[in-house]
C-alpha cells in the first residue's frame, strides 16, 4: 500500500509539471506570433516611408529640373452665356529659379493640348513668337482713332532696354501684321485675320473660321477688332524682363506670354467639368505640364488656374 500511494503521488506530481510545460509552451508561441506581426508591421512601414520619401525626392528633381514655371492665372475665354464657342487659353510663363534662359523658338519647344473626355489630343501646336520680332517694324502696324497704335512698349534699366506688349490684344495686332507681312513676301497663308471695321457680310474664305471680337479704348476712343482663326495654334510674345529683342531665348526674370487660339476645330468645344493639359517641352530640362479642371464658364474671360 505505501509503494503504491508513492506511485501515485508521483504521477499527480508529474501531471502538474506536464500542464506547466504546456501552458509555457502556449505563452512562447503566443509571443513568437506578436513579435511576427509586430515586425510585418515594421517592415511594412519602413517600406512605406521609404516609398514616400523617394517619391518626395523624384518630384522634387522633377521639380527642380523644370525648365519652365507658370507666372500668373490660366484664363479661358467663350461666347458667355451661349458657352457654345471656345476661343481662346491664355497664361504666362517664366524661366524657372537656378535657369539663366530658355529658348521659346517654335523649332525648338513643342507645345500640347489635351482634353481627353472631348477627345482632343494635338501634339504640338506652337507656331509663331514674337519674341523675334524687331519693335521698330510695328511702328505703323496699326492705325486707329486717326494715329498709328503703339503697340510695343520698351523700358530702359541698368543699361537695358526692355521690350514688352501691354496685353494680349496688343500682341494679337502685332501677330496679325507681321503674319500679313510674311503672307505678302512668301504667300503662306496666315491662321489669323483681324480687322477693325464692321464687315456687313462675311466674305466666303471666312465664314468657316472661328470668330470672336475684343475692344481697345484708343484715347478714349472704344475700337472693336473682328478676328478670324482659321487653324488652331499657340504664340508667344514678352510680357516683361525680355531684353534679347530679336531672340527667341527668355532670360531669367523674363515674363512671356502663351496664348493659344481655337480655330474651328476646336472652337466648337467647350470644355467644362472636365480637365485640359497643356504641355510645354522646351529643348532643356523637363517640360511644364499644366492641368486645370474646368468647371463652367462664369464669364465671357474666366479664370481657370
């Protein structure tokens, strides 16, 4: 009888040591799997960050390699209320922090247009500039209210003379006349026909284009301009800080103007609740992309971006 009360004391004795082990073993495992995911976690965040962070550094050189940089508002105008007619995209650009200059010849830079819920893709548009046109041919470029309209003004600092048009009108006038000129000298046909007198018909070469007027106060005489855009294509002209007259490269602290005219191709889009890009690819660096959501047209000249 004592050998076997021995017997079973040892076997409750050893029972015990066996729930220990396994409530040991339970707990062990029960850490092996926090500790797992804890550093799933760790490696999944330190991949995140990593992530971000490269993605903060590319944008950033992209940023930085930007030869290009937009100035001023993005101004879309249309034949409010009807908005049934696009005529034009207008904003300016400036060489970007760190560039000594850009050079904006059309055989140089590229320029694109999209709106993809309309379907329109044109690859290049940029046609013409006037940042290589002498001032002194525009002299008599335009007369109206009985004198010749000054249409480029210049500037004289620190031994620089600074040439700039007043406002995209101005420069519009400027484009008409020296495409007319080229017209005359080698019968290219020009994109363009502005005239300041009431048409009481519009002839035949004219009635397919897309048309739209603006208004001059020519010493405090209003004037109207009729404009006809037959193709649709972009200029640029200065609008401050150029000094290079004659030269398609925009120096630093320059200011150039895009505009960008809708014949009757696109004249006939109206783009609203949807989104256009503009590209801008000049022979250095990256190109400046601008994407602005157009919701509705408030006016005759809105202001998009």
């Amino acid at each position: 009888m004592g050998l076997q009360k021995i017997v079973k004391k040892y076997n409750k004795k050893m029972k015990r040591k066996g729930l220990a082990g396994l409530d040991t073993a339970i707990i062990l495992i029960a850490f092996i799997i926090t500790a797992s995911v804890l550093a799933y976690v760790a490696i999944n965040m330190g991949l995140f960050v990593t992530q971000k962070a490269k993605s903060t550094i590319n944008k950033g050189e992209e940023t930085a390699s930007t030869a290009l940089t937009l100035s001023g508002s993005v101004l879309y105008a249309v034949n409010y209320p009807s908005n049934t007619r696009s005529y034009w995209i207008y904003f300016t650009v400036s060489p970007s922090s760190g560039v000594s200059s850009v050079e904006l010849s059309p055989t140089t830079t590229a320029i694109s247009f999209t709106a993809s819920t309309e379907g329109v893709a044109y690859s290049n548009i940029y046609k013409y500039t006037l940042l290589t046109v002498d001032p002194s041919s525009l002299g008599h470029a335009v007369y109206a209210n009985g004198q010749y309209l000054n249409l480029i003004n210049q500037q004289t600092s620190a031994g620089q003379t600074y040439v700039y048009y007043p406002n995209p009108y101005y420069a519009l006038l400027a484009l008409n006349y020296t495409l007319y000129n080229y017209y005359l000298s080698t019968k290219t046909p020009s994109p363009i026909f502005i005239n300041s007198s009431t048409l009481s018909s519009i002839p035949q070469w004219l009635k397919n284009d897309n048309s739209f007027t603006f208004t001059l106060n020519i010493s405090g005489q209003l004037v109207t301009y009729d404009v006809f855009v037959n193709q649709t294509f972009a200029f640029t002209y200065p609008v401050a800080g150029d000094p290079l007259i004659g030269s398609a490269i925009a120096p630093a602290g320059s200011v150039i103007g895009v505009m960008i005219l809708f014949g009757p191709d696109l004249g006939s889009h109206v783009f609203q609740y949807q989104t256009v890009t503009i590209q801008i690819t000049p022979n250095v660096g990256s190109p400046l992309t601008i994407s602005e959501y157009i919701y509705q047209p408030e006016g005759s000249v809105s202001v998009i971006g």
